[in-house]
C-alpha cells in the first residue's frame, strides 16, 4: 500500500469522525435534547458531549491538515486541481471556526456550568450551535468538492 493511499484514508476517517459527528450533534442529538431536557441537564449534557468529542476534533484537524498538505504537495500546488484547493481553504476556515468555538463559547459553557449559571451557558450553547451549524454545512460542501469537484474542470 503506497504513502498515497495511507494518506487518503487518514484524510476520509477524519471528515467522516469530524463532518459526520457535526451532524449527529445538530441534527438529531441537538432538537431531542431540547425538547427533552431542562437547561441545567441539556447544558450539562453538551458540556459532556463536547469533552467527548473535541479531542477527536483535534485529532481530525492535526490529520486533515497533515493529509491534505501531503496529497497537495505530491502532486505539486500548481499542479493540483482547482477542486482541491479549494477544499483546503474551506478546510481551514472550519479548523478557524472550531478553534474559536473551542477557546470561546466552549470555555464560556464551562464556567457557566460550573457557576449554575443557566442563562450564560444557554447562550454559550447557542453560540456554539450556530458555529457548528456552520461548520457541518461547510463539511458538507467540501465532501461534494471532493466528489463532484472535477466536473468544476470540465
């Protein structure tokens, strides 16, 4: 098995834990808690989440960012396709966007879990709800750059 496709999978096992997590979140664990959940549990509960997952988050950005830059240079950046550049700069405009999530409306969710204070850990989780909306979208059309990104070159 070549460097090649060793970096691939490494590439497509960390948008499928990051992009898909995202989803999961948002989309189905996010409304049941909601509707299920008073704000002392469901901030505490995302709290929790958020331990869990963003260290793989981490761990996603460290290997998307070393796959992608080794794929790129492999090939050459002029030589690359359009496709791919792209996907590297929506890729670093979500790893800005997590790393904003994880210094501000995360840190601000702890303390305001820490302090029982509800209505500043909403707040925070709405913060973080909108970024991560954000993200999962951004996710989501960088995996259609990745598969239908050569019809771009015609």
């Amino acid at each position: 098995m070549g460097l090649s496709a060793i970096w691939l999978f490494l590439h497509l096992a960390s948008v499928t834990v990051w992009v898909g997590g995202m989803f999961f979140a948002y989309v189905c664990l996010r409304p049941v808690a909601a509707a299920q959940l008073d704000p002392p549990l469901r901030l505490r509960l995302w709290l929790g989440v958020f331990g869990r997952f963003f260290p793989w988050v981490w761990l996603c950005v460290g290997l998307l960012l070393a796959s992608g830059l080794a794929m790129l240079l492999a090939v050459g950046m002029k030589s690359a396709p359009l496709h791919w550049h792209l996907m590297f700069g929506i890729g670093l405009v979500m790893m800005l966007i997590f790393l904003h999530v994880f210094f501000a409306p995360y840190r601000r969710l702890g303390r305001a879990v820490d302090a029982s204070d509800w209505a500043a850990g909403g707040a925070a989780l709405s913060a973080i709800r909108r970024l991560v909306g954000t993200n999962t979208l951004l996710g989501l059309a960088n995996i259609a750059m990745a598969t239908l990104g050569r019809l771009l070159a015609g």
